[in-house]
C-alpha cells in the first residue's frame, strides 16, 4: 500500500500497482495473489458494500518506551505488536448520508499472547471553532457521545448559522469470547438455536438471578471450576480433602482445609476469583443489561459449568463436554462466548445457496472454499472468507460494550509525558465511569475491555459519526443525529450494508464548438442492492440517470433544490432519463419535506448533447444513476454520489461519473472524420445504416470495422415472419468485439458508441415486397400479386431475395414436377424463367397452370381465378428444397399478358438478417492548410475588450490576491506563435501554441514574459502560422 495516501475504494489509482504486488495482505491467495487491479473490500474482493471506502493500516512498531519485545521472529519490532486496518464507510444514500463509519480491525500480530487488553478511543472536540463552550457528554445506554455547542453560536468562520451536533456511536466493540458469559445479550434473540442444544436450556445455560453474585461458600469436597490458561477449557473438579492449592487461569488458589468464601473481584480482573467457571462476572453489566430495542434491562445467559460431573472437560463456549467434542448446534452453547475466529457459524445465517463464495469473498474465482457446500472462514488467513460467517459476520462477536468513560478537562493530562499505568488505571480498566456533563474545554476517554488477545487474533472496534444541524434548537439536531444512527446501527446489523446507490457509470465528455456531447456506460443498470433484497424489496432497483451541469467544482449553482427548512438539499438535473416501467412522478416517501423525483417513463438514453454552454467556460458534469428506494420500509432512492477534488495547485481529480469539458471553436483549416469505406458485403438488406462520429479522441483511423446481424423467425396466423434480432461490431484490424450481441429493437436509436462512433439504423419490420421499385418493364401489361406460398398445412419461407421474371417462348425454362397437397403439378416447359438477382442464379419453381395448356404465362382477362400460378422452390439454410413465393397475374382494364422480351424485377424490403454483412472504416480529422488560409481573418479575441473579469475565469485558491485571468484567442491554426506588444511596440509576452486541430483556443494569463500582471490598455498581438500565413489584430484591457 501507498504510505503517502489512502486507498479509495472509487479511485484504482490510489490501489497498489502490479509494480509492488498488488495488495500485501492479498499475497497469499492461491487463486489470484495480491488481488492486482480489484478493490481490497472488507467482505472480499471487489465486494462494494458502502457507495466508497477507505483502507489502510498502521501499527505500534515504533514505541519503544518499553524493553519489550512482542515478536520472537523480528526483533526490530517494538510495541505490543499490533496490526491496525482502518476502514471508513459511506453511503449516500439521504437516510445515513451525513453518517460515517471507521472500523478499527485490531490483529496482535506478534507471537505472544496479551493476556488483559482493553481498547481506548479519546475525544477532543473543538465544536464551533470556540472550545470554551463546547458541551460533550455521553449517553451510556445508546453508546452514543455527543458533541455540542453550549449556545449554537460558533467562531466568524461558522457565519451566521447556528453550530450543529456530532454523534459519536460506539456499534462494535471488542467481544469477550472465554468467560462463559453472554456478554450482549443476544443468545434470546435465537431461540431456535436455544431449542437445539442437548440439554435443558435453562438448566445448562439460564439467566442470571440475584444469587449467581453472592459470595460461594465453599469446602472441602465441593464441586469448583478451573479454567486452562491456554485454551480456556474447564475442568470440574472438587475442592480438595485436607485443603490444598489449585490454579486456575495460570493464578494459584490456596484452599484451607477447613474451607473458604470467594467473591468475584468488585474490579474486573480477568480471572475467575469465586471457581464457577465464569470470568469477572458482574452484577450491573449482567444481571440486568439494558436492551436497546425493547427499552427494558433483562439479564443475560451464562454457561452454567457446575452443572456438569467432576471429570468432565468442556471446551471454550461449549455445553456438551468432551475433548474432543465437535462443533454442531447441538453441543456449542448459543450465541454464548461466539467468536469471529473459531470458524463455526454461530447464528448459522450462512446460507448454502448464496455464500458458498469461497475465501475470497465473491462468487466464480474457483478459490478455495468455492462450491463446497461447507462454510469457509477466513479466520487465520488475511483473506475475509465466506459471507456470514467469522471475519464477515458482525453478529458472532460476544460484544462486551463500553466498560469505562471518563472526562476531564483539557491539559489535565499529556499523552506525551502522563505514564502509561496511569492512563490504563485511570481511562482503561473497566467500571470507572465518571461524566459531570461539563460546559468548556474537555476532553473524553471512552475504553472497552478486558479480553485476551492471543497472537494472530483480531478484535474489533467500530465507530459511526453523524453530524446534524439546522434545527430550531438544540435538542431537535441532537434528536436528527440519533435518528442518523439509528439507521447507522441497522447497517451495523446488516454486515455494513445499507440502501446502497447502483454502480457508477463511466462518462466521457466531449467538446464541440458550442456544445457539449456527453456518453455513458449502462453498468449501473445491472445493479442488485443486496440490502434492499434482504429485507423484501427488489434488488434490482435501478430507475434512471440524471445529467448535472455546475461551472463550480462542488455544484454549488447546480444545488437549486431546498429541503422543508430551505436549505439546498439536491442537485437540480439538466435532463433525467428513466425506465418505462410505471415508476414515475415524486418517491412517496421523502425527507426533511423534500421528494426525489423518479422520472416520466421517458426510457433510458446513455447519451446527451448539451447545447446550452458557451465556448471557453469550464463545466463539470455528473451523470448519476438512481434507484426507486423501498417505500414499504421508508427507505427514500438512492442516488449515486457526485465526487470533485482540487489541490491546492488547482489540480482536479474527479470520480469515474464526472467530467471536466471545455466547449471550444475548431482550429483553423479543420477538416471533420468522415468514413471513408463503406460496403455491403454479403446480403440483401434494404435497411438503413448511419454512423455518426460523436467523439474524435477515440477514433481508430484506418482499423477496418465488421457489422454482422442475427434473426429469428416468428410464426403468425398468416406465416412465419424473420426479423431482426441483434447485431455485433468486430474490430476486425485488432480481432476484438466492439460490441457484441446488442439486442435490437425496431429503429433503436440507444445503442453503445464505440471507438467514438454511434450506430443507429432505419430497419425493415418485415420481409416484403417494395412495390415501389419493383414493375415490369412495361406499363401496359397486367398486374400481379407475389406473397408467400399458402396452402393447408403449407407456409411459404420468405427468402430475403430479389427476383427477376424474363419473359421468353416456352421451352425458355421448365417447371418442376412435384406435388402439392395432393395436387400432381407435372413439370412443363413454360415461356418464361427466374433469376435471383442476389445471387444471380436460376431458381426452381413449381408451375399451376390454370389458364390454357400451352406453357405460356397468363391470366384469362374474363374470369380472374383462371390464372397461372409459380411457386418458388429454393434450398433452405439445412440445403433443403422448400416452397418461399407463389406469384400470379392479376387482369386490369386496357393490360394485357405479358409477351416475349417482357421482364418483371421484383424487389423486396429486407430487415437486417443473419445474410448480411457489412465493413467500414474511419478517418480521422485533419487540417487542410488552404482553408486554413481563407480563414485567417476569424481568429479572433475573446472578450475584446476584457473588462475586469470574465465568468470563466478560474476560482482563486489562495486566501489573497486577485486570481488567475484569462483571455482567449480563438479559431487559431493548430501550430502557430502569438505575440502581444504594447502600443509602443515592446513586446509583452511570446505563447507558444500547439494544439490538436480539435482545439483552437489558445488561453493567455495577463502576465508579461516576467510573470508580472499586465496593465490596462491597447495591445497589438501578431499571429505567424508556417505554411498558412500571419494575422495582426488588437485588444483592449480595461480595470
């Protein structure tokens, strides 16, 4: 990982290269180590479980106040050993957008066990800008801090508005998996797993009463727990006859003979002072625990060793005994003692059909664990394992909670200088609470503990801070923040997974003079919200994109939409496309009196010509997807979030759906792409076919391009009818898809531009004939009707070819013979043949001759159904011989038969079919310097005069100053100089321009060659283009 940045779960670049191995705690993975090129997601690879996430880690290497040394293997090593993986979450979904969550992934990655260690986060508020009000305390029952400002009144830098609140809520904590206790109170929320365990549940593993804190009396022969200090195991035995000594959790217990009463130590020490079995079992943490959900303290379960035989040994969180007991829901104690790294599916929520992902976390790399129908933890590994079990499953922590808060004022200590027993005795052994509620500077120590941390263990504590304001008073921000992480907790519960925004798409903009030309990808439409789908609602949930366009790097003049309370709340959309799917008008739902507005069923677009812009400004433009949200459960759409950065040298990096475009004028002498071959390579089709160049930078020139269809045939009342079906794109120069298999329906005008070029096509519905062109080479002849064959039981396949009837003395060609629903059709020689003019061979026909016997092709004019019918034979794609068009004579006043030397062409309305094939290529723009010539005199200065300021000049970054000017020389040729005198003909400054003949603006700062700003007044510029010519002009500056 990069030590100088953060990894951004948005933004590959900040992910580690090849060059160095890709992810260093991915080096492992069999299947693809270091994960190159894929989002190091703390649920598995490329798992998105938050709209971004931040990664990186940290360690305690460096402290070396201390002779100690954690790592028998590397002894350069300091500290405790501790590994730490950070993670920030983000969603912008409106219910928890003002919410984020940091996950502190603690692992002891040395090689000696911490036998007591507790985790501290300390607060140091500064609300407002002015600490000398500030009013944080603590809310024990919700683990919630907040951080308030006494009168919402904040430093000059805050304005006018009042000071909001931050929330600081405590959702994870480190569990304590070895002292036989449920320490969060979540074995009742299971009760099919209570009903499964051998044995009477409140007999082996019951709640705690008021007696389970009393002083034991004990003696000898009476029944005593110890508890191995490896492993944790119990073993039952008895107090010996005679006294004596026993050792528990490696401390020796003297015993006397004539008996002793043990008590549990008031401060939690880590042992087991009464041999119950249980460690630092308390009476306000366990006998009565206080349910946030139902508002009601209850006490919690235990495993309830003396219930077992002397002799027996039961292992960690189990309540069968044994050794060797196996892991089932039968013999592990419920939701009791559970851990993220024992590998067993505590809350067995893993689930065969969805999580059989293997150790990698995400479906279809064939790594280990993949399909093998058994739950795969990825505890002990540096990989994140299945779904749902350990490492992913937030629930099979034995949370211990908050255990100490304390708050002193500012300077009473020194993190530098204060000794470290101090702060453990003081802000980190369990029990101390201490919160006067203080108005003024103070700071906030909030610890959890104490737990074992054997080596290559990893506990976690995790975070979530919310920010509200804007309410009328206070109480109503405090009230906004805990409802914010309200939703928090239920993501919390969801494995960190909330109502989440569909994919981003990736756009391209492209300059134009003039306009702007906007495409986008439809990655965002094939989305599922595995959250949405986990409580009921659909997962694919994708609606719409909206377009935004904002001269201002954070959107501020696009951010036009105001909540309830008339703040500017949502980005007002230049255009917004959505399915037509009966999903249309305000969400129903809402929030802060502001609704999301869904669409009008317009259908999708992926691409957008923006017309309103003016040459030379800078515009940034988001295109976001949206979802409809989940009204059932007030879940408001989610949309997906807009990301703009600048540094302090002006430079931008902006999220995949955000672009950065300048409008401008073409350089002098442009000559636009055109292409340039074209050709109907094989088939028939009579469609239509443009291809519009939409993108000049992505142009493959003289890469020769191949176009290909599919059909299907349709069965109708009438016959079969062969459409269209989809088309691919081949770069046939690179052997490489453009695009592959798009499924085309009817004049589809939405189809993927590639390399810069958007197809769109004017298709046939139907194989017909165009009366229009086809006739007979004569006006006076009968007419005619020429449709599929149609008898019972026959439908005639209609060929997607051209025909031609040459009219001749009989013997010209002869018929087939054949039979058609039982009617003998013996072969004649007739007077006429047929060619196939796509083809340009002679076909094969049946012939019904009904009007006379002599070969001749004719009708009788007194009595129409008296007239000779040809039935085309022709081969079938399988070769076969099938019947396709009958045609006949049709008598009309003043025409007659037709005769020798008489031709029919028939021609047919094709759609594209799998016949056809087509090839083209492109070239790209380019300059022609004799127009460059004729167009000297359109350069031009833009603004002329300037005066003080124009609106797309850049904003300044530095804190004085006037900030950068600009002015434009605009339709220069792509390669010239300018240069700018002053009216007496000093020269002021020499630009250099060299451009792509797309661009022919050329932008000068209002400095001298001396980088001094220059003063007002008249200037003389003189333009020398080699090869095309010069131009002498003047402008004006005026202050």
């Amino acid at each position: 990982m990069d030590p100088l940045r953060v990894a951004k779960s948005d933004d590959p670049e900040t992910w580690p290269p090849a060059s160095i191995g890709g992810w260093r705690d991915k080096w492992d993975d069999k299947v693809d180590p270091g994960w190159i090129g894929s989002w190091n997601g703390y649920f598995g690879k490329n798992v998105f479980n938050a709209d971004q996430e931040l990664f990186y880690r940290c360690s305690d290497d460096r402290y070396d106040r201390y002779q100690y040394y954690p790592d028998t293997t590397d002894l350069t090593r300091r500290g405790l050993g501790i590994l730490v993986d950070v993670r920030a979450l983000a969603w912008t979904q409106v219910l928890i957008n003002d919410v984020v969550f940091f996950i502190h992934d603690i692992k002891n990655d040395g090689t000696k066990r911490i036998p007591k260690t507790s985790f501290l986060i300390f607060l140091a508020d500064y609300v407002g800008g002015d600490g000398t009000d500030d009013q944080p305390f603590v809310d024990i029952q919700s683990d919630i801090a907040f951080l308030t400002d006494a009168d919402r009144v904040g430093m000059d830098a805050f304005g006018g508005d009042p000071v909001g609140v931050a929330g600081i809520r405590f959702l994870e904590t480190p569990g304590n998996e070895v002292d036989g206790i449920d320490n969060d109170g979540d074995s009742d929320q299971h009760p099919e797993l209570l009903s499964m365990i051998n044995g009477d549940p409140e007999v082996v593993s019951p709640h705690f009463a008021d007696n389970d804190f009393l002083p034991r009396s004990l003696k000898p022969g009476d029944k005593i727990v110890l508890i191995d200090s490896t492993d944790f195991s119990r073993i039952i035995t008895t107090y010996p006859e005679g006294g004596g000594t026993v050792k528990s959790l490696g401390k020796v217990y003297y015993l006397p003979a004539e008996g002793i009463t043990l008590e549990e130590d008031t401060v939690a020490n880590g042992l087991d002072d009464d041999l119950d079995g249980l460690i630092d079992e308390r009476y306000s943490l366990h006998r009565w625990r206080y349910d946030e959900i139902s508002g009601t303290e209850s006490p919690v379960r235990y495993i309830n060793y003396l219930y077992f035989n002397v002799g027996d040994t039961i292992k960690r969180g189990f309540v069968v005994a044994g050794k060797n007991t196996p892991a089932t829901y039968e013999t592990v104690a419920p939701m009791i003692d559970e851990s993220r790294d024992d590998g067993f599916d505590n809350d067995r929520d893993w689930d065969v059909s969805n999580d059989d992902v293997g150790l990698d976390g995400v479906k279809g790399t064939g790594d280990p664990g993949e399909g093998d129908g058994i739950a795969s933890s990825g505890a002990g590994t540096e990989l994140p394992g299945e779904p749902n079990i350990d490492k992913t499953d937030v629930s099979e922590t034995d949370l211990i909670g908050l255990t100490s808060a304390v708050q002193i004022p500012v300077g009473d200590i020194s993190l530098n200088t204060t000794p470290d027993r101090y702060l453990w005795d003081y802000f980190m052994v369990p029990g101390h609470f201490d919160l006067p509620r203080p108005t003024g500077e103070y700071d906030t120590f909030i610890s959890s503990g104490f737990f074992p941390m054997d080596p290559g263990q990893r506990q976690r504590i995790a975070i979530a801070i919310a920010i509200a304001g804007g309410g009328q008073t206070k109480d109503e921000d405090i009230n906004a923040v805990i409802d914010k992480l309200v939703n928090a907790k239920k993501a919390y519960d969801a494995d960190y997974q909330f109502a989440k925004a569909p994919i981003q798409v990736t756009l391209k903009a492209v300059p134009g003079d003039g306009k702007v030309m906007l495409y986008w990808d439809d990655a965002a439409e094939y989305s599922i919200d595995n959250y949405i789908e986990s409580i009921g609602g659909p997962g694919r949930d994708f609606e719409g994109y909206r377009i935004y366009r904002a001269t201002d790097p954070s959107f501020l003049d696009a951010r036009k939409i105001t909540d309830g309370f008339g703040t500017p709340k949502l980005l007002k959309p230049i255009a917004q496309f959505d399915l037509k799917d009966g999903i249309t008008g305000f969400d129903p739902v809402g929030f802060n009196g502001i609704h999301f507005y869904l669409g009008d069923d317009t259908g999708l677009r992926h691409s957008y010509v923006d017309s309103g812009v003016v040459n030379g400004q800078r515009y940034f433009y988001a295109v976001t997807a949206y979802d409809f949200g989940y009204a059932p459960l007030n879940i408001t759409p989610t949309e997906t979030p807009v990301s703009v950065d600048i540094d302090l040298q002006g430079n931008i990096r902006t999220g995949i759906n955000v672009a950065v475009v300048t409008p401008t004028s073409k350089a002098a002498g442009y000559i636009p792409p055109e292409i340039d071959y074209f050709e109907h390579v094989r088939g028939s089709a009579t469609g239509i076919i443009n291809i519009d160049i939409v993108d000049n930078s992505a142009l493959r020139e003289g890469h020769i391009y191949e176009l290909t269809f599919t059909d299907t045939t349709i069965v109708e009342k009438k016959g079969t009818r062969t459409i269209t079906k989809s088309f691919s794109v081949t770069d046939i120069s690179e052997g490489e898809k453009r695009i592959d298999d798009w499924v085309l329906y009817g004049n589809d005008s939405d189809i993927p531009i590639f390399d810069g070029l958007k197809l769109s096509f004017i298709n046939e519905s139907n194989i017909e004939i165009d009366l229009e062109k086809s006739g007979w080479s004569s006006d006076d002849i009968y007419g005619y009707d020429f449709a599929p064959v149609n008898f019972p039981g026959i439908k005639g396949v209609k060929m997607p070819y051209d025909y031609r009837i040459i009219i001749g003395e009989p013997g010209i060609s002869t018929s087939k013979d054949t039979t058609i629903v039982g009617i003998p059709l013996p072969a004649v020689d007739v007077n006429f043949k047929i060619i196939n003019i796509t083809t340009g061979e002679d076909i094969e026909f049946a012939f019904a001759e009904l009007d006379g016997s002599d070969g001749r092709l004719s009708v009788n004019p007194r009595d129409p159904d008296e007239t000779d019918i040809i039935l085309f034979l022709e081969k079938s794609i399988s070769g076969d011989l099938v019947y396709t068009w009958q045609f006949f004579l049709v008598p009309k006043a003043n025409k007659r038969n037709p005769r020798p030397g008489d031709t029919l062409n028939i021609y047919l309305k094709k759609p594209f079919l799998s016949y056809d094939v087509y090839r083209f290529s492109v070239k790209g723009p380019s300059l022609s310097k004799e127009l460059a010539k004729r167009t000297l005199d359109s350069i031009r200065v833009v603004p002329n005069p300037y005066v003080a300021t124009v609106p797309w000049e850049p904003k300044n970054t530095y804190r004085s100053g006037r900030g950068p000017r600009e002015i434009h020389f605009i339709k220069l040729p792509p390669v010239c100089t300018i240069r700018i005198y002053s009216v007496d003909g000093t020269l002021v400054d020499v630009i250099k321009h060299n451009s792509t003949v797309d661009n022919g603006t050329e932008i000068w700062d209002l400095t001298s060659m001396e980088n001094l700003d220059v003063s007002y007044g008249l200037y003389i510029y003189h333009i020398d283009a080699p090869g095309i010519g010069q131009k002498v002009g003047k402008f004006a500056i005026i202050k």
